[in-house]
C-alpha cells in the first residue's frame, strides 16, 4: 500500500516552526503517510520546513519556489521515505502566461518499480474555476497521475453541480465531505485520480484528530494506492 496525502498547514513559517509541541504534532502524523504535500509555506528565511523536515529522518524533503502576485509568497513542500525516490521535479513557476496565483509542481515518484507523478496546487479561492481549468493545460493523462491539494474546489468558491473539470478522473474526497477545521463545511482540499492511479486505488479519507485552531484550519486528506511494481 501506498499512501499519499496533502495538508495546508495554514501561514506555516518560523513562528510555528518555534513551536516545539506543535511542530511535534505535525511530525507525528506526517509519519503515517508514505508521500504528503505540505502547503501554504510562507517563510522568506526557508528555515521552517527544513526543521520539520529534520523531525522526520525516515523522510526526504524537497519544496518549491516561492509564489504569488503579492508580497505574501507561498512555497510547496514535498516529504516522502527514504526508500522513495523523486524522478522529476517540474515546477511551473514562473508560468509566463500568469495562469495561476502559485503554479502547481508536479514530481513524479519512484516506489519500488511503482511510477506515480503528483501534481501539487494550493488554487486561489476567488479564480478556483479558472484556476482548475487551465490546470489540464499542463496536468497530463498518462500512466499514474494524481493532482492533489487545497483546490477551494467546493462552497461559494466553486459550484460542484456545475463542474465541467477533470471529469473522467475520479475526484475520490467526495463533494459532502468537509476538510476544513474551521465553521465551515466545505470540501476545499482534493484527491484527483486518472484511469492509471484509480485502477490500484483502494480508500481514502480525511484525518481531523488534534487538528483545530492553531494548528490548521485545513484537515489533511489522503488516499491510499495497491502499487505494484510495472504497474
């Protein structure tokens, strides 16, 4: 089994990187999981996601550039075990047609003989219908891809009745479910399988445990796979 998640971790800089207890928190789930994207880094210093990195010696870490139209810059963070190996790392930042607030990144992973590329995009809630079209400009739908991360793709931000994106990829985190810590009820985060991905798809869910105000206002969603080397 393989399983991969993403986590926002909410404004995640060096005031909650000198958070002991917090940051041991982070780490003691992170453990669970094979691959997990961490976002919304914002840390000019780049000092806050190695020393959660340096938490985890069963991992290796990797993040992306820093993004945004804005002065607030947000960055990717990747961690997986040691006994999986990045391939490739493409990072579409800059995109010189300025489709997106944070350009995705997409890596694709070595398990054991088991190829998979994740793409990574924390999607801008007021552009999430523009956002995630023009993702299938780059998103591509061969072997096993999955394209994962607070997509805001739910509630006033993006009408899922209407949904025209994606469609014959499974979206395994359900319309109902609610992946925020916060008041509200709203399926932001997602886990978008294609064909390849969804044939070793097995579960799914959404770890809410010890996750309220302080720490995130984003649950970690994951998705677990029954990879199999060549497949």
């Amino acid at each position: 089994p393989l399983k991969i998640a993403n986590w926002n971790l909410q404004i995640f800089g060096p005031t909650k990187a000198s958070n002991a207890t917090l940051m041991a928190f982070y780490a003691s789930v992170i453990d669970d999981y094979d691959i997990v994207f961490v976002q919304e880094i914002r840390d000019s210093s780049n000092t806050a996601f190695p020393a959660l990195c340096a938490l985890l010696p069963n991992y290796s870490c990797q993040n992306s550039t820093r993004a945004g139209r804005t002065s607030s810059k947000e960055q990717y963070g990747a961690i997986y075990r040691n006994n999986i190996s990045v391939v490739e790392w493409t990072d579409f930042n800059p995109d010189s047609q300025d489709r997106w607030e944070r350009p995705p990144v997409k890596a694709t992973f070595n398990a054991s003989g088991y190829l998979i590329s994740l793409y990574n995009i924390h999607v801008k809630p007021d552009d999430a219908k523009g956002e995630i079209t023009r993702l299938q400009e780059v998103v591509a739908d061969s072997g096993n891809s999955i394209l994962l991360g607070d997509l805001n793709a739910d509630c006033s931000y993006y009408d899922v009745s209407n949904r025209t994106e994606f469609l014959n990829w499974t979206w395994v985190v359900k319309d109902s479910d609610d992946t925020t810590s916060a008041s509200t009820d709203c399926a932001y985060d997602r886990i978008i399988l294609n064909t390849g991905a969804n044939a070793e798809y097995s579960n799914y869910g959404i770890y809410s445990q010890g996750i309220q105000d302080g720490v995130s206002d984003h649950y970690l969603a994951w998705a677990e796979l029954n990879a199999s080397a060549g497949s």
